[in-house]
C-alpha cells in the first residue's frame, strides 16, 4: 500500500496528470481562491499516485468517482479509470482502491493494487487538532467514546483521533456520514489504525487514521 502526505502548496514528487475539464469547473465554482487550488492538487496527486500503483501513464487516468446516491460522476468514493489511446479507444477501470483527505493545507492519500480476490476497501481521514475543538458535537460519539474523552488527559486531541478514525472505517465502508457517526464504534475497531503523521512528514496538531476493509 502506498501511504502518502502532501503539504498542497508545493508540487508532488511523483508524475501527475492535467486536472479535467470538470474539476476546473468545480474548482472555479469555489469562492475561497485556496481552497480551489488545494482541491485541484490533490485531485491530480491522487491520480498521480494512482497511476504509479497500477503502472500507467498519469495523463491517461482519469477520474471516475461513484457515489451511492448519484450513480458516476465527480464526487463519492475515488475509482478510475484508463484510456489506452486519444482516438477513442477503450476505457477500463483501473485495478486500484483508494482514499485521499485533506486538512489544514495538508493531504493525505493511500492506494492499493487491487488482487485477483478482489483485494480490499481502504479509507483515510487527517484531521487538524485546532480546527476540531468546535466543530464536532458530542452527539457525534457513542457513549462509550463520551466516557473515554471525559477522562482523557488531552480531549481535543482524543475527540479528533476518535473523529478521524470513524471518517476513515466510513469511507472504507462505503457509506461516508450518510451513516450517524454516533453509531458506529471505534474505540477498540480491529480494522482501524492510528497513523503515525509524523513518520509522514506532518507537522505537529494533527491526527489521522487509516482503515481496512476486507472483500
């Protein structure tokens, strides 16, 4: 697996492809200037590292995102797909399964080959400590998780890993926050991982999160 950090303001160190005549319109749809530039940059580091994982030319993946609710489109859970030529050749899905989360002018990517079995459904989420000390309610957490941050020695920082843990088994899940968060457990979730951010290169104040998901 291919587990990756990305500070958005700088360029990728492996090959990306152009951004897409859709992302540019979402991108020019956004009114923070910032935030359009760092969408559009870890669209194109994701598909960059995408094509490095199934050994493709980067400027021939494109996206193929699928939503549950919206059928194929630009948003929803990241897939891809290759076209071999320009003159209207076929179109295959790339073998790959992947996630990506961005947070504080960071982002954070994991890609992995698909198997012959299928392989499996992974998920990330980064979060940045300071910019969840008001944005999650408690209502988020079930009540074994309210009890576990009542006597943690720093709350902020356990309510942001146990919020980036739930992002990441959703997302693995399928289901994103279309699921109430407070119903689903992660406390002591096999398939689920702290991340160490600093072996990443991230700086201090963030928290991430990675999980697995088998079939």
């Amino acid at each position: 697996m291919m587990l990756r950090a990305l500070w958005l303001g700088c360029t990728p160190p492996w090959p990306v492809g152009e951004a897409t005549a859709e992302e540019d319109a979402r991108a020019r749809a956004m009114l923070d200037a910032r935030r359009a530039d760092e969408f559009l940059a870890a669209r194109r580091a994701l598909r960059g590292l995408v094509a490095q994982a199934a050994a493709l030319d980067p400027e021939r993946v494109r996206p193929a995102y699928e939503c549950p609710d919206c059928g194929a489109g630009e948003h929803g859970a990241p897939r891809f797909a290759f076209r071999e030529d320009d003159d209207g050749g076929p179109v295959s899905a790339v073998p790959v399964t992947a996630s990506a989360s961005r947070a504080g002018g960071w982002a954070l990517f994991a890609v992995e080959r698909l198997g012959d079995d299928g392989g499996r459904a992974i998920g990330v989420d980064l979060v940045a400590v300071a910019d969840l000390r008001r944005t999650i309610p408690v209502a988020a957490f079930s009540p074994a998780e309210r009890r576990h941050l009542g006597l943690a020695a720093r709350p902020a920082i356990a309510a942001a890993r146990l919020w980036a843990r739930k992002e990441a088994l959703l997302k693995a899940l399928g289901s994103g926050l279309r699921t109430d968060p407070a119903t689903v457990e992660v406390l002591d979730d096999p398939r689920v991982t702290d991340i160490d951010t600093a072996g990443l290169g991230l700086p201090e104040g963030f928290v991430a999160a990675l999980a697995l998901r088998s079939g």
